[in-house]
C-alpha cells in the first residue's frame, strides 16, 4: 500500500507540469461556465397571494351556479387566461442569461411577429441586428450606427432600448416565440397551491433567474384574475337581471289576469261568503306541503342510512359529516353534541394521520372510536325517523279532516276559493320575482368580486448562502482536479512500462540489480585508431556517473557468483532496442578493468552489433565456428577472439547471418564451443537475441545458469516480461535480476558522487 502511495505522489509531482495549468483552465471554465449559465444567480420564486370569499355573502343575488376555489385554482392555469397574460406582458420576447428590463424598456410583440432568434452584435459604434428562423436561415434585418439604436420595429415586433444598456451596448440574443409557447412556460414555471384548510386562500409562485419578469408575471395574473372574476360576475347578473325582467313582466300579467278573474267572479255572484270558503283549500296546500317535506325528510335520513352501511373507512368522516347536519337541521336533542363529538374526531384523525402510519396502533383506535360515534349517528337518525313518521301520521289525519270540510262546501264558493288562491300564488311570485330584480340590480350596481389579491409579489432579492457557495467551489476543484490528475492516473494504469527504478520494483518481484541512466555522447579515440562506441565506458576511469552505475552493477554480479566456479552469465531483453547488447558490452569493460579475464560472445547471429560497439570487423565469429565442421581446440580458436581496446577483454562476435541460429545455438558443438572457453576466461558474457522475438536465450539454460534481462525505461512492457518469463519453467530461478536502462538519474547518488568527486580532485 505505502509503494502505491508513494508511486502516486511521486507520479503527480512528476505530471505536474500538466496537471497544474489543467486544473487551472478546468475550474476557471467552470467558474465561467457558472457565470455564463446563471448558476451563481439562484433561481427563486415570486409569490402573490388570493382570497376567495363567499358570494353569497358578499351579493344579495342567490349564486345558481357557484365555483369552488380548487376550480378557480385550475382556472388560474388556463390556457386562454394565461394567452391574455402572454400578450399583455409581450412574454413571447424572452432574453439570454441578461434580465429582460436590463436590455429593453419596453416592448410590443404583434401577432404577425415572426418567431425566431434576435442576434444583436456590437462592433465600431455600428450594430448588425442578425434574425435566425426556425428553418435555421440567418439574416441581416437591421444594420446602422449605435446612436439610433434607441428604438426598433421590425416584423411586427417594438423595441425600445433602456437607458443603461445605450449607454454601454454590448452583444445579446433575444427569442421571439410562439404565444403557446409562452405559456407553456409559465405553466411550467408557475405553481398554485391552497394555504388554508377551507381552501379560501391561493398562493400563487413563480420560478426564475428573471427577478423583475416573474413578479410582474405573477402580480398580472393575481390581477387580472381578480378583474375577470369581477367582470365574469358582472356579466353574469346583468344576464340574470336580463333574464328576470322577463320573468317579472310575464308574472305581472299572470297577477293582472288573476286578479282580474276573482274581481269579475265576485262582481257576478256578490252575496257568497269568501272567508268561510277559502280557509279550508288554503289549510289544505299547507299540509300537503308539509306532508312532501316530511316524506323526503325521510326518504333522506333513510338513504344516508344505507349508505353508511357500505361506506369505507376513508370515507366514513365525510358522511358521518353529513349525516350530523342533517341532524341538526331538524335540531334534534342529540344534534349539538354529536356536532362537537364529531369536531373532535376529525382533529384528532388528521393530527393522527400526519404523525402515524396507516397500520399504528393509535390510528386503527381513532378508526374504532369513529365507529362508535357512527353507530349513535344512526340511532340518533332512526329516532328522528321515528319522529318524522309520527309527523307524517298526524299531518295526514288533518288532511283526511279538511278534506272532508271542504266536501261539504257549496260549489260557488269553491271556485271562488279556487280563483283567489290563484290570485295569491301569481302575487307571491311577482313578489319573489321583483324582490330578486330588486337584488340583482343592487348587485350589478355595487360590481363586488369574490376574488381578492391580499398580497402581491415584490421582487425577490438573491442571497448566495454559504452552503451553495461551497458546493459550487468543491465542484469546480473537483472537475479541476479530476480532468488534471484523471488522465494522468488512466494513461499511468494502463501504462505497463517503468519509468523509475520504483516503478519497476513495483511491477515485478524480480530483483532490481542497477539503475543505469543515459549516458551523454561523447567520441572516444584510442590509440590505435580504432572508433568505438561513445556510450561505452571510459578505458582510462575517468570520472562519469553512468560509468560508476556498472561498476556497481559489476560489484552486485560478481559477489552474486562469489560461489560458482565458471562463471558465464546470459544478457537479454524483452525486445529489440532495450539496451541488453549496450549493457552487456559495458558489463564485460568493468569486469575487464578488474583484471578478470573476460570473454564477450555476441550470441545475435541474426543481427548482432557487438563488433561495431568495439569498432572491430564483422568476421570471423560465432556463426563461423558453428557452421565449421573442424574439432574445437583453443588453438583453432584464437584467430576468431578479437582483442578490444580494454585489456582482458576479448570479443567473439556474431560473424556472418544465420537463419537457423536457434538450433546451432541448442547445438552440442556450441555446447563444446563454451566448455572450452571455460577454461580460457574467468567470466563468459553471451549477449543473446531477445525473448520475445526468438528462443535463442532459453535454449542455453543448461551451460548459462544466470540470466540477466535489461528493462529499457518507459519502453519495456513489464506485464508481458512477466508472462513471457512465466511461460518457460525454471528460467525464473535463473534470473539474477533486471538492469533498469536509460534511467532517470537519481539526485541524491549524483550529488554525492560529482560532491566526492570534486574533494578527490
């Protein structure tokens, strides 16, 4: 775990030349992006507030047809209402990112206007008005100087610009949209909710970033919706006043003709006696009256019976409800106090209802308890229906009674009582009709609305909270921290190289013998004319870093062969131009330099370099040898060992290509070939073509007990190094360990070697 950390920390200090300027230009994009968005500008909301009275008791007029708030609430969301607030407003022009009253003060959308999008750009005191379709076609409508910009109008669209924007114009963009979709986004915007339990009061919301526009918005619908319900209500009496005109006209003639019949009839028979005949069929009326309200009395109190038979639970207050007012009409002697029994059991139920679940404890025993109370609702209903039977007997009686009476009356002055009680209805209508006239008129002329702003929406002031100001930080540190550091981490996770000896020691559990970092270029001449390589190193121990990491590779090897007697060691990569035939050359000059009696074969017969590393020539090598069908003998073989420019050091190079080098290398003569060369030197270096492209270096376990595989740095893919070692079994207890390659120098060796350096010097 503390590796991996450790790598981490030291992956970010290594990237971050990248990940600073990134997370700089993140979080600055993001904080414009805010600005740009509006998010930093919260959205908030305008609230107007409605109350709805009773109309009946506000008009003397009896309302036939009344609405309760809940149907005013959903007409406030009206389409066509909400199309007059559109145009009254102009919302068909809606503003980018600026507040409309910031740009414009004032503006005028006709019907014919075109819907589209307004581009107006700012350039040399000129401005170019740009209008983009819907179809997408772009065009110049308008192009003049900056002076007469105070007013435009142009396709059916007035413009009048504000004061502060002439004084400093800049570029903004403006829509010109259809009506219905105007309100479509005030109905999206905008939310109406009751805010008392009777539902007489209405809150009125509108959501937004334009703070000035949503209140006028909200505070033109709570208006005008109270100055329609106004209007709506004056209409409707003058057309009852319209109505009842006709009905008192038409009633006056049928008081005028009844009037006129009892006259005439009194007038031809003058010695009948009204009062004596007209008391009884008047008497009558009234109890047959009062018979057809005391039977649907009881055709009511019955149904509510069967009906609370059958009711639900959720149901049960609401008729419970209903059934106590019609109790108390009657005003029976239980009325009073189931009224207030009841009272309290609805408190009780929606106080229960908010705290508890459905299935508590306290909930089914308020259930329960309403049960009770239900069933002395019923017994308290079926005594009042005793009693309105007994009612309906006795009344019945006195009208057997007075029509017998009025079968005993002469039949002159029954159609006299007949004529005189039509003459009484056709009054009392024409007194009903003209006192409701009368009222309707008063009505019309006081024009009172049942629908009141109480409170109207003032412009909401912004407060950036601390809490939000802190999200959009972290956010922004976040993406900035996330889009600089994340590549990094994802390049770094599927990256299988290593780029330091940490990295390396990380990816492998093989042994990390050296890190040899890349040497500077510098020719070498020796003195015998011959070019080497300028990477190798230096002949006369001159003072070079890179020189000094293989002679402590050199140490680390030969106190690893301390125990074996011959030592040959085998030098190989992964893949090509990894630096093995590099590392093998620079490992035979330090063992040399050491006066240990060193050979360097070049065992690449494809494509071995070795001989030019020494600036010595190509033939004759190891392919010669191997091809040569004369018996091995270190005389026949001193001709092929060249000398280098290093004492103790020979070199049996590749020699001439050979296509099948991996049997001639598996070959028994190789096999003598080594043997003998045992005995001449002390150490045997084979530098070998690499694993992945051939098996040259695993076919020769059995006479080079050490491997040695070089890891170039940020080049070899360690995973498949791993594998590849994997696939063949027992080479992995061969391997003495890894030579990192064109390292990264390490500051603190270099410090103190160049700092012991200089002492020395």
């Amino acid at each position: 775990m503390k590796r991996q950390l450790d790598h981490y920390i030291h992956l970010i200090w290594r990237k971050l030349w990248f990940i600073l300027p990134t997370c700089i230009v993140v979080i600055a994009a993001w904080f414009v992006a805010i600005n740009k968005l509006g998010v930093a500008k919260p959205q908030l909301s305008a609230t107007a507030i409605l109350h709805f009275d009773d109309p009946d008791e506000l008009s003397a007029v009896d309302e036939r047809v009344t609405l309760g708030p809940e149907a005013k609430a959903v007409l406030v969301k009206s389409r066509t209402f909400l199309e007059k607030v559109v145009r009254k407003l102009a919302l068909q022009l809606s503003v980018s990112k600026y507040p409309r009253s910031m740009i414009f003060d004032s503006v005028a959308v006709e019907i014919d206007a075109d819907p589209g999008v307004y581009q107006l750009k700012i350039k040399n005191q000129n401005f170019t008005l740009y209008f983009t379709d819907r179809s997408g076609q772009r065009r110049i409508v308008q192009s003049a100087d900056v002076s007469s910009l105070n007013k435009i109008s142009i396709h059916g669209l007035h413009l009048r610009f504000s004061k502060d924007f002439l004084s400093s114009p800049f570029n903004v963009k403006f829509t010109v949209n259809r009506v219905r979709d105007a309100v479509d986004y005030i109905v999206d915007n905008m939310v109406t909710r009751t805010a008392s339990r009777d539902g007489m009061v209405l809150a009125i919301s509108m959501n937004g970033r334009d703070y000035e526009m949503i209140t006028a918005i909200v505070n033109t619908i709570a208006d005008d919706f109270a100055a329609e319900n106004t209007a709506t209500k004056q209409k409707r009496i003058s057309s009852l006043i319209s109505a009842l005109e006709k009905q008192l006209e038409t009633a006056r003639k049928e008081m005028l003709q009844a009037e006129y019949s009892v006259r005439k009839y009194r007038e031809r028979y003058p010695t009948i006696g009204m009062a004596d005949a007209f008391a009884p069929p008047v008497a009558l009326m009234d109890l047959r009256e009062t018979e057809a309200e005391l039977k649907s009395a009881l055709f009511q109190a019955q149904s509510l019976i069967e009906r609370y038979s059958s009711v639900s639970d959720s149901n049960r207050l609401a008729l419970l409800n209903e059934m106590v007012s019609f109790l108390s009409r009657f005003q029976t002697a239980t009325s009073e106090g189931l009224s207030a029994e009841l009272d309290k059991l609805e408190q009780e139920n929606q106080r229960l209802t908010l705290q508890y679940a459905p299935n508590h404890m306290f909930i089914l025993k308020n259930k329960e308890n309403i049960r009770v109370f239900g069933q002395d609702v019923q017994n308290a209903l079926n005594g009042l229906q005793s009693d309105l039977n007994r009612k309906v007997a006795q009344n019945k009686n006195r009208i057997n009674k007075l029509s017998s009476e009025i079968a005993t009356l002469p039949a002159k002055e029954l159609h006299l009582s007949k004529l005189q009680r039509n003459h009484d209805v056709a009054a009392q209508i024409f007194a009903s009709v003209l006192s409701r006239y009368n009222e309707a008129q008063i009505a019309h002329g006081v024009a009172v609305g049942d629908v009141n702003v109480v409170d109207h929406a003032v412009v909401p002031e912004p407060k950036m909270d601390f809490k939000t100001l802190l999200v959009i930080v972290g956010l922004g540190l976040f993406l900035g921290l996330a889009l600089g550091i994340g590549p990094v981490i994802v390049i770094d996770f599927f990256d299988c190289t290593a780029r330091t000896e940490k990295d390396l020691r990380r990816m492998t559990d093989l042994v990390v013998l050296e890190s040899i970092p890349v040497k500077g270029s510098w020719a070498k001449s020796i003195n015998f004319g011959k070019t080497v390589d300028e990477k190798l190193v230096t002949a006369d121990y001159s003072h070079n870093f890179a020189d000094e990491t293989f002679r402590s590779l050199r140490a680390k090897i030969l106190l690893g062969l301390s125990d074996t007697k011959k030592k040959r060691i085998l030098i190989t990569s992964l893949g090509i131009g990894e630096g093995k035939s590099f590392t093998a050359a620079n490992l035979a000059i330090t063992l040399a330099q050491q006066k240990i009696s060193t050979l360097l074969i070049d065992g690449d017969l494809r494509r071995g370099i070795q001989h030019q590393h020494f600036g010595l020539p190509k033939n004759p090598g190891l392919s010669s040898i191997l091809l040569n069908n004369v018996s091995l003998s270190p005389v026949l073989l001193q001709p092929v060992l060249q000398s280098t420019h290093i004492q103790y050091l020979k070199l049996l190079g590749a020699g001439s290509t050979i296509v099948n080098s991996t049997e001639h290398l598996n070959s028994q003569r190789f096999r003598n070939l080594i043997d003998i060369l045992s005995n001449e030197f002390e150490v045997i270096i084979l530098d070998t073509p690499p694993v992945a492209v051939t098996t040259d270096a695993i076919g020769v376990q059995d006479i080079f007990p050490r491997y040695i595989f070089v890891v170039k740095a940020m080049h070899t893919d360690i995973a498949e190094l791993n594998r590849k070692i994997r696939e063949f079994p027992g080479l992995r207890k061969r391997i003495m360990g890894v030579v990192l390659n064109g390292a990264p120098y390490k500051q603190t060796e270099y410090n103190q070697y160049t700092s012991y350096k200089y002492e020395v010097d």
